[in-house]
C-alpha cells in the first residue's frame, strides 16, 4: 500500500510556525491507509504538463496564486476533457479525454503575454456546447468551442479581454434574458514595477500578502447583447464601483427570489455577497447578511468557494477557505441571514493547519451526504517540510456525516502545491474525481477508487439551446428527504466543473422524483429513476436516458 501523509487533527499554527509540535493530540505522520477513496493516477494518464512561474527564482505575486483548471465535453462524445491553464507563458493546455482512464494532448492555445489564471464555462453563444473563458494577468480571453475538439479565440468579437489581474469567473444569466453574462474578479492592481520585497517569520525573502501593496482593485461585470458581443456593464450594475482583492467567486440564488446572486470571496479584505435586484443591478449585503466576515469579525484570507444545500432545508449554504492559521468559513443559510458555523461542523482546527485554495462540497462515497476536500498549498515558507517544495501541503478530505460534522479521511496523493481545483465524474463510472493544477508541478488527477460506494445518478441537465442549463435547480425526492443539487460549473478555485449533477443515493435503487427548477422558475417534473443510471434532462422535451 502507498505510503501517504495523513491528516488527523489539527495542532497549534503557531508551534508548526517554529517547526514543533508538542500537542498531544495526532498530527500529520506517515502512515499507511487501509481504504482509499482517491488515489493519483497523473503518471499512466497521459495528463503530460508541468506548471511554469513567471519568476521561479524571485517571489512575484502572480506565482502565489495561479493558475486554474476545467473539465467540458469539447468534442460532444460524452466524456469530460481537461484544460489545464499555464502560468508563464501563458497558454491554454487541452486533454481529450479517450475514455479509458487516458488523456490525450491536444492544441496548445496562447494567451499572449498574460500570466494564465482562473478557467470558467457558459454557452455564451447559445450554439448547444460550453465556451470556455480564461482569466489571467494581464489580457483575459474567451474561447469558442466549436463542438468537435477546436477552441477558436473570439476576445476581439466579443468584447471581453479586459486586461487586470482577473482571477475567478462565472457565467450566469443575470437579467434573466435566457443568454450567460460573465462576472469576472480580479485580484491586485499589480504589475511588476510595484513589487516589494516581504520576509517571512525567518528573516527569508518570500511572497507578499495583497495588503502590501495597498492597490485593491474592482470587479468587472458583461452583459451579454445575445448578438455576440458583450457590454462592460460594471459600474451601472454597482459591482465596479467598489474595491476588493478578489480570487474567488460562484453564483447562485441564496435568497430564493428566483435571481442569480453573486459571492466574491476577498483575499484580506469582506467578502461580498451581490444580491441581485433584477434589472441589472446588484446590491452588497455580505455584512448585512453575516457572510462578509467570520463570527468574530474578522475579514479573512478568501480563496476558493463552494455552496450547496448541506442541511437538507432547500437553500444554498457557503463555504470559503482560508490561510494557514485561519479557520475556515461555514456558513449555514437561514432564509434571511447566514449564520457561521465552522466550529460546530468540526472545520475551524484541521483545516487551519493548512493554506486551502480550491475546495468543493462533493459526495465521493455516494451515501447521499456531502463531503469535503481541500486542495492545499502554501503562500509563505514555515514549519514542517512535505517535499523537497516548501510550498507543498497534503490535500484534505473530510467525510460529511449525519450529524453535521466532517470526519478527517485519507488522500493517497503526494503533498503539492494545490492551486486550481476542479471536480468531475471523469470516467463516467458515478464516482467523483478531482484534477488539481499544482503550482510549478505537475498536476494531480485523482480518480475515485472507494471500494463500497453507494448507489448514484448523474444528471445533465440542458436548456432550450441544448447547454448546461447554468442557474437551474434539481429537486431528488428520495424517501423523506429532499436532495437539492444547482447547475453550475464556477465553483472551487480558478475552476470551471463538472457541469452534471451527480447525486448520491447510498442503497436507494429508485427515486422517487426528480424534477428542475429552471433559471426562469419553470418546474418540470421527470418523474421516478433507477440508480446506476445516467440521464439527459432537456427542456421542452420527454427525458431520454444515456
């Protein structure tokens, strides 16, 4: 059996920052695993890439955070591709995937000379096939997809290669005029003529906080015309009239009035939750709603997100994940305020040990509760070396339970700097994966391998043009319980995902309901399914099953 570095319980941030550990409870160790529910298949996959720095031998923020990764069905044959996103140069890296648990390289875009960051996917055309938008330092860019493998460049058409610091992005429908719009975060008003020399607990030269540089920036929101182009509409909306550090960002409808919201997670600074008005407009009510900050006040280090329903109640709860020495951010939705609940779901110790970027609430052992794992990697250099990178950390997993706590499990994957994060049912076989983009190294590709899943459905559900209908919402009535489940793939950190919904159901062999909510607020009912089954959910027409 592989030997791995497990995660237990947590032990005090500031003894790992001197190296030590004189706690008495369990801490990081080697040891050998007797289950694996993941395990790193990178090496016989084919997936052949190597993230590259801007400055490998400097400390130049743009290394700090980058670069992101998606999974999409490029060539409509019903498995998910791979595009990995290189720093420097920056450039786009396909990988079809050949259905055998093997990928095969394909084109190789580039982004000019931007700095590769974050990857998000919408039909922004309204052809049938995802689009795919890539963020980056310098010139963002979006890409065609032209249904049979190609991505074609069509920032110049289009509109949208606004040249910042872009980090996260989301496509969502938010004038409900049934074609994407695009929300696009950036991070610092950086360029390399501003950078500062920072030195860590030791005295050592390393990466600065954004903080440092005093140059927070502002959002950018288009508005999509439906004739192919896209309208800068960010500061008639209001998100461009504030300020922020944004990395991470997800969409989704938190207050139940039928409209796509928007979270912006902020490095050092409130986060904000937009509340859409629904004429173009958006309101901030992070802090009157009590997800901008934690309990006790504190603006925290924001990186990746994740929302779904957690507690069964039908609304959107959220997660962001933070810096070594931070706890992380649980907060649970009820109805009219969000309230934080990181320390009774047992997350405010473990995680904090580690430096968390992308992350998702996903069932990888199909007992119907939602687990979670954290990709982890370090900022600054302190404590305990994992490999020969400084920066490198082990991943998390910690298994959802019905209690409502999260159990520590094992990840047999190698420590690594964990960046960009997507999750996806990459062999189609009811299992989640996870594809991690690792900053300077390669990428990890872990494939579900947990011996006594339970039983599953994997859902796709499409819209009137014949894409992932990003912004519907999936009811699964299974006993007495409902399973809530929303379309959408910009979630986790610099990632576009799975656009399918997979639902696990534990030993249940039918459902009893299953039935869409549309971004319009149209109900259709698809009636009852068997588990182990794969189904096409279409709009306007009779449901057919893969």
């Amino acid at each position: 059996m592989t030997r791995l570095r497990t995660v237990l319980l947590s032990a005090s941030p500031l003894l790992l920052a001197s190296g030590c550990d004189n706690s008495s409870e369990q801490s990081v160790d080697e040891t050998t695993t007797a289950t694996v529910w993941l395990a790193d298949q990178q090496r016989e996959s084919g997936l052949v890439f190597e993230h590259q720095l801007l400055d490998a031998d400097g400390h130049q923020l743009p290394d700090a955070v980058g670069s992101g990764v998606g999974v999409l069905d490029l060539d409509g044959d019903g498995l998910l591709d791979i595009v990995l996103i290189q720093g420097h140069p920056g450039q786009v890296a396909i990988f079809h995937n050949l259905g055998d648990g093997q990928f095969k390289a394909g084109e190789v875009l580039p982004l000019g000379d931007a700095f590769g960051m974050g990857v998000a996917t919408g039909d922004y055309d309204q052809d049938g096939d995802l689009d795919v938008y890539v963020t980056a330092l310098g010139r963002n860019a979006l890409f065609r997809n032209e249904g049979d493998g190609r991505l074609t460049d069509v920032t110049d058409e289009t509109g949208v290669g606004h040249a910042g610091f872009g980090a996260g992005a989301s496509f969502l429908d938010a004038d409900g005029d049934r074609d994407f719009d695009l929300m696009v975060v950036n991070y610092v008003d950086w360029t390399p003529e501003v950078e500062r020399q920072c030195r860590n607990a030791r005295g050592e030269l390393d990466y600065c906080a954004p903080a440092d540089y005093g140059r927070p920036t502002s959002d950018v929101l288009y508005r999509n015309d439906g004739n192919g182009r896209f309208v800068d509409w960010s500061m008639e909306s209001g998100i461009g009239q504030v300020q922020g550090t944004g990395l991470g960002v997800l969409t989704g409808d938190f207050d139940g009035d039928g409209l796509e919201d928007i979270f912006v997670a902020n490095d050092g600074m409130p986060d904000r939750l937009w509340r859409n008005r629904g004429d173009l407009s958006f309101e901030e009510v992070g802090l009157l709603q009590g997800c901008a900050v934690d309990n006790t006040g504190k603006a925290k280090a924001g990186m990746g997100v994740t929302a779904a329903d957690i507690d069964f109640d039908g609304d959107l709860d959220l997660m962001v994940c933070n810096l070594q020495g931070e706890t992380d951010s649980v907060f649970r939705n009820d109805g009219d305020h969000f309230r934080d609940i990181t320390s009774t779901s047992n997350l405010a110790q473990l995680p904090r040990r580690f430096t968390r970027f992308g992350l998702g609430w996903v069932d990888l052992d199909n007992d119907g509760l939602l687990d979670l794992f954290q990709a982890n990697g370090r900022v600054a250099r302190y404590g305990e070396l994992y490999s020969e990178d400084p920066y490198a950390e082990p991943d998390l997993l910690l298994r959802g339970t019905e209690s409502g706590r999260f159990q520590a499990m094992q990840v047999d994957s190698p420590a690594a700097s964990g960046r960009g994060t997507a999750f996806a049912d990459l062999d189609n076989d009811g299992g989640m994966d996870v594809v991690i983009n690792n900053r300077a190294g390669v990428p990890q590709l872990l494939m579900n391998q947990h011996p006594d899943r339970g039983e599953w459905l994997i859902l796709d559900v499409r819209n009137n043009a014949g894409a992932p209908a990003i912004g519907a919402t999936v009811m699964v009535t299974l006993g007495d319980r409902t399973i809530r489940r929303d379309v959408r793939t910009g979630w986790s950190y610099l990632a576009a995902n799975d656009p399918r919904i997979h639902v696990g159901l534990d030993k249940a062999e039918v459902v009893e309901d299953v039935s869409v909510i549309w971004a319009d607020g149209e109900i259709t009912s698809f009636g009852s399914m068997k588990s182990g089954t794969m189904h096409l959910l279409e709009r306007n027409a009779a449901e057919a099953s893969r």
